[in-house]
C-alpha cells in the first residue's frame, strides 16, 4: 500500500512551522545539535522514516554521514561516498535531486539502506553559493512516490539547513584555528641581553585564518634562532600544517646548529607530513656575541636589513631556493649578515607586501622606503605600528601577516 503524500497547501503550513521553529528556537546550537535537531522535524514534515546529512569532506571529495536519524548505523559506521557514486553522490556531483520509487543495489551505494528496509528515497544538495556543503536525503520503509511538492519542500528546507550550517560550521572552525594557531605562536619571546624584540600577527580581513607563523628561541649551542613562515591556503589545515612544521623546526634545531642542515632535513620531512599546501620558510641564528645573522630562505621573502644610519637594503643575494617540498636533495644555501649595535632586522610574510593591482618587487619596494619608520621608532613595537600604517593603512590586510623585528641595541652583550 503506497504511503498517502500530502498536499502544497499542507507542504507549505509544515513548512511555515519549521522555518519558525529553525529561525528562533535553534538559532544558538552548535553544528551537531542543530543538524540533531533539524532531521527530527524534516522527518516529521515530510513524513519519513529516515533522514540523514552528509557532508562534503573537500580533502577526499567523499560525503560524509555526520548525522542521521532513523539511520544512526551510517554515523556509528562513519560511511563514505565518492562524489558522482551511487545516491547521494549522484546528487553532489549534478547539484540537483534525486527521487528513488525502489530502492536496489544499481540505484544505492550504501547497502545499509537497503539492510534496514528503505524503499524510497528523495535527496537534494546543501548549496552555498552555488558550492556542495552536503547532501540532504529521507526515506520510508513503505513505498513512497515523492512527488514534486514534496521534493520542492525538501530543497527549501535545504537550503536553510546549508545556510545555518555554512554559518556555524565556519564560526566553528575559525574559532577552532584561532585557538590552534594561538597554541603555536610564542605567547613570550624570549628575553636576551642587547636585543630587542617585538612581534606581530593580523589576520586577514576576509578569509580564514591561515598558515603564517613566527617563532624565536635559544638553542642549546647558543645565540639566538629566529622563524618566520607561510603556509599557503587557510583554515584548520593551514593551521595544522603550520604546527607540524613549528614543532619539527625546533625539535631539529635543538639538535643542528647549522641553519642549513636544519632547513634540508625539514625539507625531507615534508614527503611524510600532511602537507599538501606550498609552505615557505626563512630560519636563521644570530650568533652568540650578536655579530652575524646566518639564515637560510626556502621560498620566503627576503628579511629587510636597516642599518644604524638608516640604509635599508634586503637580504637577497644570488637566486633563491625553493619552498619547502617542492624538490628532492635540494641543498640549501646559507646567506651571512654582519650586524652592528643599531642595526635592525625585519622579517615578514608576503601579506604585507602583496597587493593585487601591483608586482611583488613594488611592495617590497614600499617596504624599503618605509624603513626610515624603523630607525626613527622609540622602540621595535613602534616601528612595527609605524611599518602597518604605511603599508596596509587603516584597511585589514587581505591575506595573514606576520611580522617579527629584531634590534640591536648600543653595547650589545653577548648571549647564551
């Protein structure tokens, strides 16, 4: 006996409910709760016995079961779907719905719809702008014939779903990054006698945060190490990568005081990292009486060095070596600064420097004129304010910045 559908009128009355119920009541709950809650009344409205979210994992371009009620199994089970494979990744890979009058094994990829008796199936896509968040699909144990009232409802209600969930999920996320990426950057840089030391990072305006980071330490063969680098994209994984990469960094240097070996070593550990992004690095070590920077520079821009009268010039001599990962027994080249008291040096990423409507020599070269801010400064934490202004202005910067300013002061001790 086939299961009774009901009418537009009725359709759009249940519809009207939930969209009260979605806009007020769940406004506040985290992505899990809210989906939990969500599936309950579209089983309800529709008159399902099943209904499940799965959503896209961009990484693997499968969908993901994250939730489900009436199919709990496909959860517990963590199920995974190939995009453009059986139901729902049919649905992902047209972007339109998909009706099933009876379920089989040619029609549903996924034999758990089939082992708990599912005999008809609706789905629709959770759209954002046009991009797959998921996909939303129910089904009845009895035969069913959706009709295209039914599939209407089904879409509208999608979209809200994908909507709030593209909202929370990347509230989520970026509150999630921001706390990892604070985990990874130095919350105090260390102390050291003849050197001051200021820091800084800004998150872009529009995006994610993202993968830049600095770091200084004192390794045990003395002086002073410093780091500054980009991984490249946003999000957790930038942010991810970024700690795999911080911690290997400083597990290596404890152990090398050569900045070069340091740098070809994290260069073969990138084949064994869960980094696909393009990662660029600059390590270096100012010696322990602060007279030579020696660093390396795997594909960063070049360190802006400020002289104690004002002469600014960057640290780029020869061509460069590549970003991390990108060859194999590459040896990098080790490139030597003679620093004296007054001198400053400036490290940064390309996101204060790059703009769309302008070629990366000419924001270096903004960059450069500005260095008479650095000499003029009462302090590094000055200069660095004095350094934002001038190039990014009042505007937040459209891609993470990070910055770290090392200077020397008159009568330099030495150190460690």
């Amino acid at each position: 006996m086939e299961s009774p559908t009901f009418q537009t009128d009725d359709a759009t009355e249940r519809l009207r409910r939930l969209l009260i119920v979605s806009d007020v009541a769940l406004a506040h709950l985290s992505p899990d709760d809210l989906l939990d809650e969500l599936l309950v009344r579209v089983r309800e409205i529709l008159d399902a016995d099943t209904a499940a979210v799965l959503l896209l994992e961009e990484r693997s371009n499968e969908l993901v079961a994250t939730a489900a009620k009436g199919l709990e199994e496909e959860v517990e089970q963590a199920v995974r779907i190939p995009v453009g494979k059986g139901f729902a990744g049919r649905i992902a890979a047209d972007r339109k719905p998909v009706v099933i009058e009876r379920v089989d094994h040619l029609n549903v990829l996924n034999p758990i719809l089939r082992e708990k008796g599912i005999v008809s199936m609706a789905g629709v896509p959770l759209l954002v702008r046009g991009e797959v968040l998921g996909v939303l699909h129910v089904g009845t144990l009895a035969y069913r014939r959706f009709t295209e009232a039914d599939v209407e409802l089904l879409q509208l209600v999608a979209e809200r779903v994908a909507l709030a969930l593209h909202v929370r999920l990347y509230a989520h996320e970026r509150r999630v990054t921001e706390a990892l990426q604070r985990m990874f950057l130095p919350s105090l840089l260390p102390r050291v006698p003849g050197l001051r030391v200021w820091s800084q990072y800004l998150p872009a305006a529009a995006a994610a945060i993202g993968g830049d980071w600095y770091d200084m330490f004192v390794p045990r063969s003395g002086g002073v190490a410093v780091a500054i680098g980009d991984v490249s994209g946003h999000g957790f994984h930038a942010a991810a990568g970024m700690g795999q990469i911080r911690n290997a960094l400083r597990a290596y240097a404890l152990e090398i005081a050569d900045p070069a070996q340091v740098v070809s070593r994290l260069d073969r550990l990138m084949a064994f990292l869960d980094v696909s992004d393009i990662v660029t690095l600059l390590y270096g070590v100012i010696n322990a009486d602060l007279s030579e920077f020696r660093f390396v520079s795997a594909g960063h821009v070049p360190p802006l060095f400020v002289t104690s009268d004002g002469n600014s010039s960057f640290v780029d001599d020869g061509p460069g070596d590549p970003p991390l990962g990108t060859q194999t027994a590459h040896e990098f080249r080790e490139r030597f600064v003679q620093l004296e008291p007054g001198c400053s040096i400036l490290l940064f990423t390309d996101g204060l420097v790059e703009r769309r409507d302008e070629s990366l020599s000419g924001g270096l070269e903004r960059l450069r004129r500005s260095a008479e801010l650095v000499r003029s400064a009462a302090d590094p934490a000055e200069a660095i304010d004095a350094i934002i202004q001038s190039l990014l202005g009042e505007q937040e910067p459209s891609d993470d910045v990070a910055l770290l300013l090392l200077e020397l002061e008159a009568g330099s001790a030495s150190v460690g």
